[in-house]
C-alpha cells in the first residue's frame, strides 16, 4: 500500500540555525588560529541578545564578539524592526575553560590512541534516492529554502523576503518504496508587514508557488521534475501572518535541529549535536565518518540503503561496537553483520584517523551550520579570517569530505564487486 514520508528544513536565519552558525563559526575561528584547540560552545540568541557559553582549550584568542555579529550580519539580520541586529544586539561571553577530567582522558602522547571526546552511538545513512545519496524528501526541503534566501538576497522578484522560514515536504512512495508524487509542501516565511492580511497571504502564495517552486523545480533533473503536479495541497503562511520571526519570535539554541541537520527523519540519529563541537567530539566525527561509510558502501553496490552505527566510551580509542543495516538490500552474499566487520577492516574508526581521514582539524564548520550537515559538494575554498586586522589570516580547506566517493574502490575490491 502507498505511502506518506516527511521531511522538514529550516532556513540559516531560524534562531536555532543562528545559535549554530555562531558556534560553528567559534569553532572555525580557534581552529584558524590553533589547530589543536578543544571547543565545545553553545549559544543561546533571543531579542536583542546573544549569549555565549562553552569550555574551550586553546592558545588562540578571538573577538567573540566581533565573530558573533559578523555571522548575523552574513544571515541577514541587519535593520532595528527585526528586534534582533547585528550591531546593537548585546552579547555575553561565559565562556571558560576545558575540563581537566575531560582532557586528560582525550589527549594521549601517541595521537593514534586519542581518546573519544564522549560516550555515545552515531549513525551514517545513504540511499540511492538521489544523486546525492540523501533521502528525496530532506533534499527538496533544504533546495527550497536555499533558493528562497537566494531571492531574499536578490531583492527583486521578491522584496518583503525577511531571514526566518521553514518548510517541509511529504512525498507519496509506492509499495516498493519508490516517489511517486509530492503530496504537500509546506513554506513558512517571515516578511515585512507590506499589506493587509490576506492580501499579504495571498501574495506570498502566489509568489512560492509561481516563482519559488518553478525556480527549484529547474534544478531537477526531469524524473523529479515529474513528481511536482496539479494536485500538491500547499500551505503557505498557514497562520496568515509571519511578521514577527528569528530570535524576537522564538528563542534559538544550539543543537536544536539535529533532524534537520542529517536525514530528515530517515535512518536513525544519536541524539548528539554537531555544531559548537570540535573534531574530537565523536557526536560530530563520527557522525560525519558514518556518514562517509554509508555512502561509499551504496555508491561501490554493496546495497542500495544502509544504515551503519558507531558507538564509544570516553577517553577509549576503539569503538565498542560497528553495526550495519542494509534494509534488505544488499547486493553481496554477506549478511549484515558480516558487512559491518568488512567495514570495520575498511575504515579505522579511531577518532585520531577520522580526524585525519576527513581531514577534520581545520575550520571547515561555519558551511555546514545551515542546511544539513550531509548530501553537501565537497570543495577546496580559501576562507579569511579577521579580514583588514593585523590577525587576518587566509586558509584553504577543503569542505564536506564525508561527502567524497574516494572509497569506493577499495570498498568493491573488500568484497569483491
């Protein structure tokens, strides 16, 4: 019998998507200046407000201030109406030092034995749903919000855009799993007070849907282009208005959108955050080099859906256990137990060699606070640093490397495909 799944997205000026670019760009920051800084931050935003706190070990210094408005500057939350401004909002720092008993149980004087930065069990999922290798529904939702902040920053076709929104996708799946139809998007926008209400309503409406929707739709290839039909039910702005947003209308904290963040509900997830973590957190790493796993495994056709968990004590290098669900679809004469200790002799899991396999231990965060942490391109950029001070400082990194194929043959040769 058919099916409905859902998935939902939000945009990088959401408060908690706020709260997460801050702390990741923190991360970036220390990471820029030390590369061996610990950090784990939070950042909690409301009206007119941000509040830092966190333990960090570093030789590095910032202006977590200066940091901390140049990234709600970048969002987009510029003008005084929005009860939360890049130059006026205040901002408080407790920000304190790292915990010896944490430390001591991470660092070793053989970096390959690092210790996990915590205890807990992180998951990796892939499908070949899309190109990317992400679930269909999660990839529409975050498509839709990329492009409406593209037209927010166009200020053109659309001009009352203002930073704040969500949305969400239900696609209709077939008995054998496969999209059938998109059966109801959902766009929820912050704008300016432009009209009375129902004709903003009914303005923003038409605009999603006569300009937002055909502008994600070129971006498809034509087998997903064909799912978009006359019968999508559409809720947009469903409670007429969306005036108030970001953090004067609800308050943001990191770590809030950890769905959002990977599959979109599909899968499983650990329950750990990612952003406001360095690299030794394996709530992040781990997560990422799960991520790497499931998707090599799909794209060498080991299986066509995989889930792989990971799981660590504290200060333990080894995980305490690998497991793998193929959901059935395994294309090799392994069962799934078999397979999660072919991956074992595949991938160290060792927080050290994540690190250095995925090349972790640079400031590579800031990109992935918005928008999902997976089913990125992988890219070599050049990001400044305190650009026009005396500190400025360039640094080519290369981003989203769990995203990377560079696996695959040595997954095929493994079991023989």
């Amino acid at each position: 019998m058919p099916y409905l799944f859902t998935s939902e997205s939000v945009s990088e000026g959401h408060p908690d998507k706020v709260a997460d670019q801050i702390s990741d760009a923190l991360i970036d920051n220390f990471l820029a200046y030390d590369l061996n800084s610990k950090v784990a931050c939070e950042t909690l935003v409301t009206t007119g407000q941000v509040v830092l706190a966190g333990e960090v070990k570093s030789e590095a210094y910032l202006d977590v201030q200066d940091i901390a408005r140049e990234v709600i500057r970048k969002i987009g939350y510029t003008k005084s109406e929005y009860m939360f401004e890049a130059n006026s909002c205040g901002i408080f720092s407790a920000i304190h030092e790292q915990s010896s008993d944490i430390n001591q149980g991470v660092e070793r004087s053989n970096p390959e034995e690092q210790g996990a930065g915590d205890q807990g069990m992180m998951f990796g999922y892939a499908t070949r749903e899309t190109e990317n290798y992400m679930p269909l529904a999660l990839d529409l939702a975050h498509k839709l919000l990329i492009e409406l902040a593209a037209l927010r920053r166009e200020n053109k076709e659309v001009s009352y855009l203002r930073p704040d929104a969500k949305s969400q996708v239900t696609i209709e799946y077939s008995d054998d799993n496969q999209p059938i139809r998109i059966d109801t998007i959902v766009i929820s926008t912050q704008h300016d007070d432009f009209a009375k209400d129902a004709e903003m309503l009914a303005k923003i409406k038409a605009d999603m849907i006569n300009i937002l929707i055909p502008r994600v739709k070129a971006q498809l290839k034509p087998e997903l282009q064909a799912l978009f039909n006359d019968k999508i039910t559409y809720h947009i702005n469903p409670t007429g208005k969306f005036v108030i947003g970001g953090p004067h209308g609800d308050t943001g904290l990191t770590g809030r959108k950890i769905i959002v963040d990977t599959y979109g509900g599909k899968g499983a997830h650990g329950g750990g955050a990612f952003s406001g973590k360095d690299p030794s957190k394996v709530d992040r790493s781990a997560a990422y080099a799960t991520r790497h796993i499931a998707k090599n495994l799909v794209a060498a056709g080991v299986c066509d859906e995989v889930l792989v968990q990971v799981s660590y004590a504290i200060g333990v290098a080894k995980p305490c256990g690998v497991f793998v669900d193929t959901y059935g679809t395994a294309k090799v004469k392994l069962n799934d137990g078999e397979i999660a200790r072919k991956v074992e002799e595949i991938f160290d899991l060792r927080p050290y060699a994540i690190e250095q396999r995925l090349k972790l231990r640079s400031p590579i965060y800031g990109e992935t606070a918005a928008y999902g942490h997976m089913g990125r391109d992988s890219q070599v950029v050049t990001k400044v640093f305190n650009k026009g001070k005396k500190t400025e400082k360039k640094v080519e990194v290369e981003l989203f490397t769990w995203e990377k194929l560079d696996y695959v043959e040595k997954v095929k040769a493994a079991f023989g495909l």
